[in-house]
C-alpha cells in the first residue's frame, strides 16, 4: 500500500501508455509498461491547462505529492509546470501544543478532533525520555495547519479541551506563507500562551 491505497491499474496512465508505446490496447503492453499504469487508486494524473494531454507525459499526484521524473531536464520541465499552474500561495495558520503525556493515551481524542476537522492538516509527534517531557520523560508535540485562522484556532480548543490543563506545557501560534498547502512540521512566527 502507497498513501494507505490499495495500487491498481490506473485507466488514464494506461490510455498514455498506450498512446506513447503506440499499442492499441493495455493487454499490448509489456509487463514492465503495464507495471508503470499500476498507482495508488487515489493518484490523480496532472497537465497544465495549456498543455494537450494527448502529447505530454502527465504528472502523477498522490494526495499533497507530486511524483516527478528522474531525469534532470524532465524533472526542471514538470516542476515548473508544477509550480506554474498547480500551487497557490495562500496563508497558513499554525499551532503547536506541547504536551507532557505519552502519545498513545491521547491517539483516541486526537483521531476525533482530526474526524471533525477535515479541512485541517494535523501532525502528531512523540518524544521520549524528553528533558520537557512529563512523567517518565513522554512529549507529544501536535501540530495544527489551516487555511482559515478560525477554523485553525477552533482546532486547537478542541484539542485541549480533551487534555488535562496540568499536561499542556505550551502552545504557540504563527503563520506562514506557503505555496500549495500542507507542508509537514510546524514553524513561523511563534506567539506563546
């Protein structure tokens, strides 16, 4: 499994295939040709808007990553397209909530708050034997990454509404420009409660 899907035999990488290795059907292509439509069933096949599907190898994108070629003139070639037509510049808003506590026992109320918050990008980061960690040294640092400060600051009541005062160590607020979102991690201007 690739991004947690099942890989399957992607119809519009198969139609490329059998356009580029000039075929007239999947069941013409080699094993090894056939092997490259195989993708994570999710993956969706990326041109520009001014490009002609039907002439140019297309990106592949799986969740928030591109796949890109190896070699370095291609690779130049799609990342440009990449960054011209397929990401935005928008704002995020981040948290991160320190936590004194063991990952583990705060997993349940973590994956409800992720459930009612689908829009928003959350990480979930366990230290051990952490000099700032609680009991026997456990830290937990969750971050938080949305598009809309509300909704970002909504989040973050939520997490700790499910987490004992006297285990929340930090938390701290910023932003940061960021072209196409989600990017993992946590950062930019800090501001401590």
């Amino acid at each position: 499994d690739t991004f947690n899907q099942r890989m399957a035999l992607n119809p519009s990488m198969a139609a490329t295939l059998v356009r580029k290795f000039n075929v007239t059907s999947a069941e013409e292509l080699e094993a090894s040709q056939r092997k490259m439509a195989m993708l994570p069933e999710m993956a969706r096949l990326r041109t520009a808007p001014t490009e002609n599907p039907e002439e140019v190898w297309p990106i592949l994108q799986c969740e928030n990553v591109f796949v890109l070629p190896g070699v370095p003139q291609f690779f130049e070639q799609k990342l440009g397209t990449i960054c011209d037509h397929f990401l935005t510049q928008r704002q995020i808003y981040m948290s991160k909530i320190a936590i004194a506590a063991e990952e583990s026992t705060i997993a349940a109320h973590l994956n409800r708050v992720v459930e009612e918050y689908p829009g928003v990008a959350f990480g979930s980061y366990p230290y051990f034997n952490h000099p700032d960690g609680g009991v026997d040294g456990f830290l937990t640092i969750v971050t938080i990454e949305s598009v809309s400060e509300g909704t970002a600051q909504s989040a973050v009541e939520a997490v700790l509404k499910g987490v004992d005062d006297d285990l929340v160590l930090t938390v701290e607020h910023g932003n940061n420009n960021s072209g196409g979102g989600g990017s993992g991690g946590s950062g930019g201007d800090g501001d401590k409660e």
